[in-house]
C-alpha cells in the first residue's frame, strides 16, 4: 500500500509519518523544500518536493500514487493564505483524487487533519457547561478555524461518491515536545514568575491532547475500515487545576493559589484591552473560564481508542524541552 503524507515535516505530520514507516506501506512525504533524507529521523520515508499552492502543480499525477492521503498541512499564523491553503487546495487535491481514482477503479481514502476549533466557542458564555459531541452544529469563528471547516465539507462531500472515502479527525490542543505554539511556555513563565491567577469559579476544563494520540489515531483512520466516512473528536480533557500544578511541579515552583473574580477581570479587559501591551484579552479570559469538554465517546466505540497520555504526566515535555526562561 502507498500512502501521502501532506505536511508531513510539521509537529504533527513527523509523528505520523514516524508511525506510518514501521507499518508495511511505502510512505512519501510532500515537501516544498528539498529534504536531505540522510538527515532524516524517518529514513524509510521518501520525500518529495511539490508545493501545493504553485497553480501548476499537477494533482491528478499525484494523486494517481497512492491509496491514503493523509493531509495534515495547514497554516497557523498568516490568514493571507489560509484560504488558499486551505480550502483551495483542498478542492483541487479531493477532485483529482476523484477522477484517478475513477479511471484506475479503486477508491482512494483520504485523513483530514482538523480541528475541533470547527464548533466554535461556548454559547452564551465561555463558563457555560458545554459537551461538544461529533453531531454538534460548527460554528467556527477565525480565519484558521473557518477555512478548516470548509475544507472539512469538502471531503464529507466528496465522500458521497463510491470512489472516494475519508477520515476527519478534529483534535483539541495539541501539545508535545517540539510543538511551535508557545502558550504553554508563556504560561509556564507566568507561574514560574508567580504572575499567574485563576479567573472564577473553580472547575474550568483544560483541552489538551499529546501529539502521539493524535499521531496514533491518524494512523488508526488511515488503515481501520470502520474509520471510514466517519468525523472523530479526539482531546484529553483534564481539571485546570490539575494541568497547572503538574507544571508548578515540574518547574520546581509553587502551584497558583490566587483566584479573581471573573466579573472583575473581564471589567478591566473591557477598560483596557485596547492597549497593545496589556496582557489579557477577552479570549484569554475565555480560554480560562472553559468548561467545554469533547466527547471522545465516538472515537472509543467505533475504533477501541482512549487518550493513553495523561497530560498531568506528559505536559512537563513541553516545559523541559523548551527550558521555560525565568
């Protein structure tokens, strides 16, 4: 079997691709650069340069390749080609699958990265007790997640066609070792620093889930046949509490005690949040009130998998790794 990977190089592709090269498929990874494989964690991995977004780039050739495509490409940080990436390229990718697959008589499986950003934010309040489920309406808000969501559609879309199956995997926060999202390590310094507060009530949920989860399921969506046609929530949800004194602990520091109320802190956001400096926003607050838990009920009773790292355990990687500045 051949399989895909794009965005095979990002923190969570790597995983994948390191999990993919000890099963019994050929795996190539697409690159927009060249890649030295000897230099490579995954030398059994071949790896080929394509950029997604040249307009010339022939996707029915591709697509002609393989079997799985897993697409775990994305763009976190410039909205400018989040639709292109996106949404664009999805469409240009799923349709030449179509059509290859078509003209060769065999079905093409394609494993979407996205993420559970897809359902929005907790309505009407971000403290509101919330249990997101598969069948929970989206309503994505931002550029990243409104894309993601769009693409998503795509593929269910596609999937009505007998040639063409898929995956869709929509993770909560993914954390790890050489995640590139530094809020962990910036709130890591927050406590190290004994700036940190608690906002509200007690209870407030973490979403979290260590990328070789995430890895693993990908893997599980690409080869399980009841994964196919199927959307799968997948997060480690955990008290804050919890979360925020396994990092005390692990930067040898004491855990936060001192909690705001939360009608007081979102006073002096609406005050003062204009200003660029000031430190929190109304979706720092948020984040901080969560109490949205994602159902991981799907995911356990039609593939047999439940988050095997707990975060409490595991969120130290991050810190360690990074060495928190003081």
């Amino acid at each position: 079997m051949k399989v895909l990977v794009a965005g095979g190089r990002g923190f969570i592709g790597k995983k994948l691709v390191e999990m993919l090269v000890v099963k019994d498929c050929h795996v190539d990874v697409l690159s927009r650069s060249e890649v030295d494989d000897s230099t490579s964690k995954d030398r059994s991995a071949c790896f080929i340069k394509g950029d997604l977004l040249d307009p010339k780039f022939d996707f029915e050739v591709l697509a002609s390749r393989y079997d799985v495509i897993f697409n775990c490409a994305g763009e976190l940080h410039d909205e400018a080609l989040m639709q292109s990436l996106h949404v664009d390229t999805t469409k240009r990718l799923v349709k030449a699958c179509k059509v290859m697959s078509k003209s060769q008589n065999k079905s093409i499986h394609w494993v979407q990265l996205s993420s559970v950003g897809a359902y929005g934010s907790s309505r009407p309040a971000a403290n509101v007790e919330r249990v997101v489920t598969e069948e929970t309406p989206t309503n994505p808000v931002g550029s990243y997640e409104v894309t993601k969501t769009l693409a998503d559609e795509l593929i269910i879309q596609a999937g009505k066609d007998s040639c063409f199956t898929y995956s869709i995997l929509r993770p909560s926060n993914v954390y790890g070792k050489e995640m590139p999202n530094s809020s962990i390590r910036q709130l890591g310094r927050m406590i190290r620093s004994s700036l940190f507060f608690y906002i509200g009530k007690p209870g407030a949920v973490s979403n979290y889930v260590h990328v070789d989860d995430v890895a693993e399921v990908l893997a599980l969506c690409g080869f399980d046949p009841r994964a196919k046609n199927q959307v799968f929530n997948l997060s480690n949800d955990c008290p804050q509490e919890n979360v925020l004194d396994a990092m005390a602990i692990a930067l040898g520091t004491s855990e936060p005690k001192v909690r705001i109320n939360e009608r007081l802190i979102r006073f002096f956001v609406f005050l003062f949040s204009w200003i660029k400096w000031f430190p929190l926003k109304k979706s720092r607050v948020d984040a901080l009130v969560n109490r949205t838990h994602y159902s991981n009920e799907k995911i356990h009773k039609l593939l047999g998998f439940v988050p095997s790292r707990d975060v409490t355990k595991t969120i130290s990687e991050v810190l360690l790794n990074n060495k928190v500045e003081r």
